[in-house]
C-alpha cells in the first residue's frame, strides 16, 4: 500500500448507472431478507438465496457451507489485475420487531434454549443486499473488470449460539481469505447515527474489541437475619461492581484510548431472608489498544479477587476475548478517502469519532489491510439522536442508503483494482469521467 490517493476508475459512470437500474431490486431483495430473517449459524434461507444469485450471474466459484452457513464467491474479470475481498454479514437478532412496515418480522425461533422473536435490527439484511447488488453490477461489468473479487457473505457476526463456534474467525479458519489471498479487503455498516447519504470513516482504531467478563462471588448461605453466621457474596458482589468502576476511571490513562467496564447482569439469591451462597455476574469490556486490553483484564480480576478476599468470599473471574479491535489500515484509508468523497459528494463524508460497538470484521483484517465505513441510514428530517438506534426493535432504516452502499463498495473495488494492476496499456477511459476531468 503506498498510500497514494487512488483516482476514479475507467467504469466510474457506469457504475453509477448500473447502481441506479439496480436500486429497486436491491431494495426488494432487503425487504425478503427483513420479512425472514435467521439468526447466527442458522442462515439457511438467506445463504441459499445468496448462493444462486452468485451463480446465475456465472460466477467462476460458489462455495458454500463455510462456518457452517457462509457463502464465498469468486468473481474473475476479463484482465489481469489483483485480488479485492468484499464482506457482508448476514445474520439477524433475537429481537422482537415493533416497526409497521408491511414487511415486518413475524419469525420466532429457539435461541439458546429460549423462544424469542427475530428481526433484523441492525440492518444485516442491507448489508446482505448491498453485496448482492454489488455482485450484479460487477458481474455486468466483468469485460473490463481488471483483477478478481473475492464476495464473502458471513454468518453469526452477532455471534454463534452458546456452545457453537462461527463468524468470521471460522470462515477465516475455513480457507474464506485464501485461493486466491486478496490484497485488500472492505466492507460497510449501516449506522442510525448518520443521515441518509452520508459515510462516514476512521482510520485507525475505528470500533472496540469485545470481551465478555463473566465474575461469580462465593459467599456462605444463612439466615438473613443472622448475617455473621455466613459469608454474604450479594454484599460483596455490590462492592465488586462499585470498585470496578475505578478500573476506568482512576488506572487507565484515558488520554491514550477510551475503555469501558460495564456489569449488565447480577443473579443472586431466591429470597429475600435467605443470605445465598453465590453470586454470579456479567458483563462487557471495551478497548481500543491491544495492550491497554490485556491491562484492563488483569486490573479487573486482581480487583474482584481482591475486594472478595476482602469480605472473606471466595471469587472466581472469567475473562473471554471476543472480537479484536476493529483497526482501518491508515495507508489504505488514506488511498480510499477520495474515492469515498466522490461517491457520497460535497460535505457529505465525515471523519466520524470511535465507536464502542465491536465488529468481528477485525479478524479478517488481522489477514489483509481492510477498511470498514458506515452508511447514514437516518431518514431525511429525523435527527440522529432521535432515531431508534441499531439493536432497537424499533430499528427503521431509510433504504436510501442502499444504493449508496452499492456505489460505495462498487467504486472502492474497481478504483483499488485498477490502481494496483499489473498489466499495459491501460483501457481507454470512460467518457464521462474524461469529461468531468
């Protein structure tokens, strides 16, 4: 990567125009994916839909099955060139809709051992149907494609079901980046955070690592009206959570990266006279540098452990690393910048500020440098913080932002291909882009 601004493609006009034919089938192909949404590891409906949609277009590979319900499609162009990853995931969540669209989520489903509602609530099934279209308009364009895209539709970006392994650390695992290895790869979010067409970007650390902290404090059982005669772990579990928050703000340097230590679950007890013998919590750690994370996780189990001691309990603290840091590679966002610019136009491309949702898009950038960037899908006249957020049941993109996404990754493949093609004399280039030069 030099980090060079790389300029508009010789396909630029004609992908704006294929995008805009498209548009209203992208849009119909989201709706489906909305009305049947699946959940991690169980995308059987929506990888099949995927799969024939790559073949018909008569793609060079469909491979199917990876991490369990993952598709990979291999794309080659008519001239040589290299070789760029694009990545949608395509799970939903277990969330009950409350949104009044004829399309709505009626699905219910078992998920770890509970039934529960499913929809689509943060917006996997535009991201699924971006890369579709976006599989259609490069197919179209295959004669004068210069290089190979690699189409990687991901399950369980959400996560797996407890007990099951998958997302893209399994597709990883599973050969997804290899034969062929891609020199660069990209992919979008949809954001509640952003107006319709609007992108925004990061270079950097852009999105937290995840870890999940899991913390049980073993007390004594007795009497609640007889504490001293036990050991009261639901005392001790409330001074946990309260010296926890030191952890943050009082022994990592904020200055450097934000962190956050969060306990969103506390089980204990069955009744209020009886003192339990155990407490269980759970909870969420987020960072943004790998060596503040590993100081943050060994800060927090010397704390629990220690204030347990403390009371005389017992402590046991479970840290599982999740997602890493979603990190842009600078040179490759420095080379892209432009081209996100031309496709959102004036004003409409911001530097936006780090989020503490976590992507596990982080594991295929751990292979290739990879940019990640987000796609405004606030409707028109709602201002972002008053828009139902991603997660929310109440979760109602403006589907104005899928065509924007379709031109987004469609531009970024064809500007990355044609900048680092090995082959001469370049094709001629496209009229319209001659004449807005």
């Amino acid at each position: 990567m030099s980090g060079q601004p790389i300029v508009a493609s010789t396909l630029a006009a004609r992908i704006d125009s294929a995008a805009q034919a498209l548009e209203a089938q992208v849009i119909a192909w989201r709706r489906d994916l909305h009305e049947h949404p699946e959940l991690g590891n169980r995308e059987v409906r929506t990888s099949s839909i995927v799969a024939e949609h790559l073949r018909k277009l008569g793609f060079d590979e469909v491979r199917t099955g990876v991490a369990h319900t993952g598709v990979v499609g291999l794309l080659k162009g008519a001239l040589p060139g290299p070789v760029v990853a694009l990545r949608a995931d395509m799970d939903a969540l277990p969330v009950t809709e409350e949104v009044d669209v004829p399309f709505a989520s009626k699905a219910r489903t078992l998920w770890n051992g509970e039934q529960v509602g499913v929809m689509h609530a943060c917006g996997h099934d535009m991201h699924t149907s971006i890369l579709m279209g976006v599989a259609a308009l490069l197919a179209g364009l295959r004669a004068q494609l210069q290089g190979t895209v690699k189409f990687i539709f991901q399950p369980a970006e959400e996560m797996p079901p407890a007990g099951e392994d998958g997302g893209a650390k399994m597709m990883i695992a599973e050969g997804a980046m290899e034969a062929p290895k891609p020199a660069a790869i990209f992919g979008l979010h949809v954001t509640s955070r952003l107006p319709v067409g609007v992108l925004g970007y990061r270079p950097g650390p852009a999105m937290a690592s995840s870890d999940t902290l899991q913390i049980t404090v073993h007390g004594r059982q007795t009497h609640g009206a007889m504490p001293w005669f036990g050991v009261d772990p639901i005392v001790t579990a409330a001074q946990v959570v309260l010296g926890l928050q030191t952890v943050v703000s009082r022994q990592v340097d904020l200055t450097r990266e934000p962190a956050v230590v969060t306990i969103g679950s506390i089980k204990g007890g069955v009744r209020g006279n009886i003192i339990p013998d155990s407490v269980d919590m759970q909870g969420t750690i987020r960072t943004f540098d790998e060596a503040m994370r590993d100081d943050v996780h060994e800060r927090v189990k010397y704390l629990a452990e220690a204030i347990s001691r403390g009371s005389r309990a017992g402590c046991t603290v479970c840290i599982d690393k999740k997602y890493p840091v979603t990190v842009n590679d600078p040179e490759l966002t420095a080379a892209m910048v432009p081209t996100l610019s031309r496709v959102a136009g004036a004003g409409q491309l911001l530097l936006v500020p780090k989020v503490m949702g976590s992507e596990d898009f982080s594991f295929f950038q751990r292979v290739v440098p990879g940019l990640f960037f987000f796609v405004g899908v606030v409707p028109a006249g709602t201002a972002p913080d008053q828009a139902a957020p991603n997660h929310s049941p109440r979760f109602h993109p403006d589907e104005g932002g899928l065509v924007l996404g379709v031109r987004a990754l469609a531009h970024l493949t064809c500007d990355f291909l044609e900048a680092h093609a090995d082959h001469a004399p370049a094709p001629a280039r496209d009229e319209a882009v001659d004449a807005a030069a």
